[in-house]
C-alpha cells in the first residue's frame, strides 16, 4: 500500500463542500484553455512542454481508466509527472474517465484523431492579465486537498 492509496482511504473532513464545484470547475476551464489554445493533450507533448517552459504551465490533469491502473508504464509516467509539478508548484489532479475528458476535449484539430489525454496541461495564454474563475476555483480546491494531506485530488467530472 502506498502513501497515496493511505490517503484516499481517510474520510474527508466533515462540513466541506468545496469538492462539489470541482468537477464543474475543471469542464470550464478545459473548454476555455481549448479555446484560447492554452491545451496541451499527451504524456509525451506534455512531458516536452513541461522540460522548455515550465514556467508557463498553469495546471495539470492526469486521467487513467479502470484499465489504465494496470499500465505500468503510464503510472511510471505518472509519478514523474506529479513529481515535476510539485517541484514547480503546478496544481496537480486526477480524472478517473478519459471518455467523458475527450468528450469535453475532442479529437486533435490537426488530424481529427483521437488524441492521448493521459495527460493534459493548461498553460497561461499569451494575452496579459488573463484570469480564468475555474482555474483559480481548482488552484483552490487543490490548496484545500493539501491541507488534508490530498495532494494529488481525484475530480469527478459532471455527466
């Protein structure tokens, strides 16, 4: 058992509501960061992304499927990932259903294929003093999941 399987066993803390928005939050600001071409979609495009300018991602997800938990390379991944951006002070969470994350984020654009959203980052876009309400939501959720020692959260995302 890891330290991480330990935490998701404790009960959240009685009178916290912030975990309900979450999943909501994280809808609107894939659809916003898709819109403004701040979405990078890929453990490979993220990984390079994150190697030349870490300095410009603004949030991370990582999804894995029931099946996915097997892959011993994508949690490899994974954990080097998560280890990243806690270095960097990237908020960081989980998504348990890739297929409600490609409906909300499509096939690429260049090919119209599906693409590998194993890993997705948000990166701030090039116009100044963009501020996204849902990013600063989940820049919150994510400080309140610390506090209870959560540091990788888990969003259900809305049907």
């Amino acid at each position: 058992m890891t330290l991480e399987d330990v935490h998701r066993q404790q009960p959240m803390p009685a009178g916290h509501d912030w975990m309900q928005g979450a999943g909501t939050a994280l809808h609107e600001l894939l659809v916003s960061a898709q819109r403004r071409g701040c979405l990078t979609a890929g453990v490979y495009e993220s990984a390079k992304l994150m190697n030349v300018d870490p300095d410009n991602v603004a949030f991370c997800v990582l999804a894995a499927d029931q099946e996915d938990e097997g892959d011993i390379a994508l949690q490899i991944h994974f954990t080097l990932i998560q280890a990243f951006c806690c270095e960097n002070d990237i908020d960081i969470v989980r998504v348990n259903d890739v297929a409600k994350l490609a409906a909300i984020v499509g096939p690429s654009e260049d090919s119209g294929e599906p693409r590998d959203l194993h890993c997705i980052l948000i990166t701030n876009p090039n116009e100044e003093g963009w501020k996204d309400p849902a990013l600063e939501k989940l820049n919150l959720f994510c400080e309140e999941s610390r506090n209870v020692n959560d540091w990788v959260p888990t969003i259900t995302l809305p049907e």
